[in-house]
C-alpha cells in the first residue's frame, strides 16, 4: 500500500511508529558529535572562550554560521542515509527482498500489517 508522507505516521501501528521514530533518533543523534567536535575546535582556533556568549565575541558570528550549518547537514545525513541504510540493513536480516526494502524506502509502499486497521 503506497502511502502519503504525510498521512505516513498518523496510519502506522502504535508498534512499527515507535520503532521508527527511535530508529530515526538513534541514527541522527551520532552524526550530532563530528559537528560538535568541530564546533569546540572552531572556538579554540577562533579565540572564543568556551561558555563565553558567541554574540560578544568579533567572530561569533562566523562560528555560529559554521556550527549552524554543520549542525544541519549532519542532520540531514543522519536522517536521510543513515537511517535508509541501518533500516535496510535490519529489513534485510529479516529476510525482506531487495524488491521490498526498495519499495519502502524509495515509493513508500508500507506494508498492509503495519498500518491500523480502518
């Protein structure tokens, strides 16, 4: 059954939704520390006291752009080929076909027996 992204969580079972949303937490928040490494390393070579208000600081603004940005695009990657690739994986250890995990990834074709019953 191809589903809306947006009608997507609202018709998933209470079981598969919750499996999921922690899938896609736990695949995102790892990518979170490159970002925060080189936000601590970008504050040392810009000279900007650690706890320090960034906003006072000549470069914070710099720093602040840079960590926004890093911050974002690690979450972007996180979310979209992180958590493809560990639901792949996991899908394919239960013994889904290529056919299948394409289909859900790429045309999200759910399947029947995850989605509440109407």
């Amino acid at each position: 059954m191809k589903l809306l992204q947006t009608n997507f969580l609202q018709r998933l079972n209470a079981k598969y939704r919750w499996g999921m949303m922690a899938l896609i937490l736990g695949c995102i928040a790892p990518c979170w520390l490159p970002a925060i490494i080189f936000s601590l390393w970008l504050l040392h070579l810009l000279g900007i006291p650690i706890g320090a208000p960034v906003k006072d600081h000549p470069n914070g603004v710099l720093w602040a752009t840079v960590f926004s940005v890093l911050f974002v695009a690690s979450t972007i990657i996180g979310y979209f080929f992180v958590t493809s690739h560990v639901l792949a994986w996991i899908l394919r250890r239960r013994g889904w076909s290529a056919a299948q995990i394409r289909g859900l990834l790429l045309h999200s074709e759910i399947p029947p027996h995850w989605l509440i019953p109407k």
